[in-house]
C-alpha cells in the first residue's frame, strides 16, 4: 500500500492508548479505509513504518497543522 503523500492529523497521538508519538525516526501508522492513524510501537502490530514530515496547507503558511507521509515500508510492526 502505497501512503506517501497521505496525511494525518496536527497532534501525533497513539489512536490506541493516547500516548504522544515522537515523530523523529519514523512511526507507525494503521490504516483503515482512507484513514491513516498513529500508533505506539507497543500497538503496532499489522501496522507500517512511515517517515513524516510538518507541513502547513497554503492558506495557513505560518502555522504547522498536518503531517504528511514521506516514505513507507509495509508491514513494519
């Protein structure tokens, strides 16, 4: 499944337990339907590893306010 260039949202939150995902290194994400939600390594099983990067949408260029998939390597968890 190809998740470069899909996005998530402003907080990286595990969609699981809550717990604040630190995003340097990668992380892991799952994916239902078009929907592609962090999740902890501890969670991760099934899941994939993704690199993300902070991008803000053009009308709102002073503010960071989504993450974007940059690279992905299926089944990591």
């Amino acid at each position: 499944m190809d998740l470069i260039g899909r996005t998530l949202p402003p907080s990286l939150v595990c969609h699981d337990c809550d717990d604040e995902i630190d995003p340097r290194g990668g992380i892991y994400v799952e994916v239902t339907g078009d929907e592609v939600r962090p999740i902890c390594p501890e969670h991760a099983e099934g899941a994939y590893g993704v690199e993300v990067e902070r991008r803000s949408r053009p009308e709102n260029a002073e503010k960071w306010d989504e993450w974007y998939v940059i690279t992905s390597v299926p089944d990591a968890g």
